[in-house]
C-alpha cells in the first residue's frame, strides 16, 4: 500500500520538477527585440508625461531664438526667405540638443541603466525604443512648429510642407546621433559641452540636406534629391545607431 502510495507521489513530484523546470526556462528566456523596443518606449513616453516642463524648454528655445533672426536682420523679405532653411534647421538642431542629455542621464542616476543592461533584454533594442520616444517628444513637435516659425520668415507653402517633411526625416537622424554621444559622455564631468563638440560636426550633412531641401522648394525646384537623402540617412540611423550607442553604454558603465 505505502509502494502504491508512493508511486503517484514520485510521479507529482517529477510533474512539479518538470514544472519548474520550465518556469525557470521561461525566466531565462531573453525578451524578444520587439517587445523591449515597445516596452522602453511607453516607459519612456510615462516618464515624459511626467516632466514636461523640460520638454517645454525646449519648444521654447526654438520659438524664441527663430523668432529673434528677424527682428535682428530687419524686415526685408527677400533676406529673410534667403535665411530661413538654415536659421530653421541650425535652431532645431539646438534645440534637441538641450535634450539629449535626458536619454540616458535620468536612468543612469537611479541605477535603471544598469537593470537594463543585465535584464536579459537586447541592449540595442532598449536604445532603440528610448530613441523612437524621443523622436516622438522632440522630433514630431518641432516639425510641427515649423510652420509657425516658416511664417516669420514669409516662406511659401509649399517650401513649408518641404520643411516639415524635412525635420520628420531628419530629427530621428539627429537623435540617433545625440544618443551615441550621450552614451560616449556618460557620467563625464562636462558631458554637456563635450555631447555638443561630439554631435554637432556629424550633424553637417543633415544641415546640409535638410537646408537645401527647403531652399529648393522656395525656389520653385524639385525637393526629391534631399528629402531622399534625408531618408537614406534616416535608414541608417535607424540600423546602426542604437548598437553603436550600445555598445557605447557597455563601455561607459565597465
């Protein structure tokens, strides 16, 4: 009776291991890229809405400083459409400038970097969606500022559309770029100023395509060469940029 007993008794017990054995498995199992894209981006998006004022800063910033070209120029039309695009761009690249220090810095303080790093979860990945939240709390509102800031400088509509287009395709560019050189300047002292000598030489082309995308429209001429350029550049943002920022980030926290 007690060896009939004991049979089911071992055959719970091998059930139970088997079990936990695959509980465990399950725990062990990295997350998928995906799902730490989307995970690190709502968090990130949460902690946004939480502190807005910084983000506020910024929007101002790019209104007040676009908004000053012309009053220190004069009035003049003509001079003022010649010098939009890149008074535009240049602002703009500033602007989100003040905020990449914020990619990184807040998690960094907290110890929530370090969680990341040995969840399990693709690094890259985290990177990424961190970086896809700040396109959408820095990038999306400053293109859709810019016509506001396109009508000071009596740009067409047409070179309006452009320039949206334009910072849609080119502000994820930058802050791909941001998120390398907040990696890189990590925990330095003067990470600020060092984040902006990093960033703002790589920023020229962008500039450059962004710029003249605009100029073309305003002179009536087809926009297709730079926005595409501005897209390829998008594409390679996209790829290469959150391994180098993580890789970045491993480096900075050894």
């Amino acid at each position: 009776m007690s060896g009939a007993r004991g049979e089911p008794s071992d055959a719970r017990g091998e059930r139970a291991g088997a079990r936990a054995e695959r509980a465990s498995a399950a725990r062990a199992e990295p997350v998928s890229a995906l799902g730490a894209i989307g995970w690190a981006c709502r968090r990130d998006l949460l902690l946004t809405a939480h502190g807005k004022s910084e983000l506020a800063l910024v929007f101002v910033f790019f209104v007040l400083v676009t908004s000053l070209f012309p009053l220190g120029v004069g009035p003049e039309p003509a001079l003022l459409r010649a010098i939009a695009p890149g008074i535009v761009w240049v602002c703009a690249l500033l602007s989100a400038l003040l905020s990449f220090g914020r990619l990184f810095g807040s998690d960094h303080a907290d110890g929530t970097l370090e969680q990341m790093i040995v969840s399990g979860a693709p690094l890259a990945a985290l990177v990424a969606g961190k970086m896809v939240a700040h396109v959408l709390v820095i990038g999306v509102p400053l293109a859709m500022l810019t016509p506001l800031i396109a009508l000071q400088f009596g740009l067409s509509a047409g070179a309006m559309i452009v320039a949206v287009a334009a910072l849609l395709l080119g502000t994820p560019i930058l802050v791909g770029l941001g998120a390398i050189g907040a990696a890189l300047t990590l925990g330095v002292r003067g990470g600020a100023a060092l984040l902006a000598l990093l960033v703002l030489p790589l920023a020229i082309p962008v500039l450059i395509f962004g710029a003249g995308a605009v100029d073309a429209a305003e002179a009536g001429m087809s926009a297709g060469a730079h926005l595409s350029l501005l897209g390829a550049g998008l594409i390679a943002a996209a790829i290469g940029c959150p391994f180098a920022a993580a890789a970045a980030l491993r480096i900075a926290l050894d």
